[in-house]
C-alpha cells in the first residue's frame, strides 16, 4: 500500500507562506482550549517554524508515505497565549498551555490517495497538518505532520524547532 504526498506536501509547504496549512500528529498532547492557555505573557510573540530533514519514504499504520523534501521555515504569532497562524481572513488559532505545550490542527481540504502501485484503495484520503511542540525554554521543539485520515492522521512527519523572532511579520 503506498500514498505519495510529495506533491500535496510541496503544495501545503507552498501556502504557508500566503494561507493555511493543516497541521496533525499523533501527539499526547491535545489542543489547548483558550480557557487554559497560558496568561502570563511569556510564550507571547512571533516564533520561526524550523521544518527539519526528514525521510522521503515514512512507513504508517501499513501504508507507504511518499514525502519528499519537507524542509521549511515559515512564523506564527502567540498573543495572550493564543497561537495563530495563517493570514488574517484564514487564521488559526490554539491555546500554549502555561507549560508551553500547544497542537494546532489545520484541515488542507484535500484528499490523498493510494498510488497507483498499491495493492488496495483508500475509504478516506482527507488530509490536515498538525503543529504540535513546546515553546518552554527548555524545549523549544516540536514535529509537523501531513496526516491523512485513513491512517489516523498519520503520515509524512519531520521534527521542527521554534526560535523567537524579533520584527517577523506574519
């Protein structure tokens, strides 16, 4: 069985830059609601996402993901402890918890499918991305994945790194 997102990847990476990307992981850590985000001010500003290397081909839940080069650096802001991302007609937004931890979910309104190599077809090839991480000092570091539905929004996944950046725009 096997999905090539190496295209959908190029395209999301793509509107990060201009839009929404949809972010999704297998992360412990659920999303933060904005009654328990953290308030104290010290996770607010703009951060840099650091998409690290990853490898082309990621094995899921019996699938074959195709992912190609996943690299990519691209900001979001935190204000009152809220994380948002995207432009101001299609932002985003998560709570970071007063540990720093946060998962932003974005849907891409996509829909993978299997290759034409596989061996089987998808029931459900709905694609997000998922943002998850700590912006604690300590553990400025996350991963960023291109998850498709049918495997439980697993999929194509990297390691990243946030750094506080000063006079970054969104």
């Amino acid at each position: 069985m096997s999905i090539n997102l190496q295209g959908k990847i190029r395209a999301a990476l793509f509107l990060t830059t201009f839009s929404v990307i949809g972010l999704t992981g297998c992360a412990s850590v659920g999303t933060v609601s904005e009654s328990n985000r953290a308030v104290s001010g010290q996770y607010d500003g703009t951060w840099l996402v650091n998409v690290q290397k990853s490898a082309g081909l990621q094995y899921v839940n019996g699938w074959n993901m195709q992912c190609g080069d996943m690299t990519n650096t691209f900001p979001v802001k935190v204000e009152d402890g809220m994380l948002y991302f995207g432009n101001s007609k299609q932002q985003i937004k998560t709570g970071v918890s007063e540990s720093g931890r946060f998962k932003l979910i974005v849907p891409l309104g996509d829909i993978a499918s299997a290759s034409q190599q596989s061996s089987t077809s998808m029931a459900n090839g709905d694609v997000k991305v998922i943002l998850r991480g700590s912006l604690n000092q300590d553990k400025q570091k996350g991963h960023i994945t291109y998850g498709v539905a049918e495997v439980g929004y697993g999929g194509c996944t990297a390691k990243t790194k946030f750094n506080r950046a000063k006079d970054a725009a969104i």
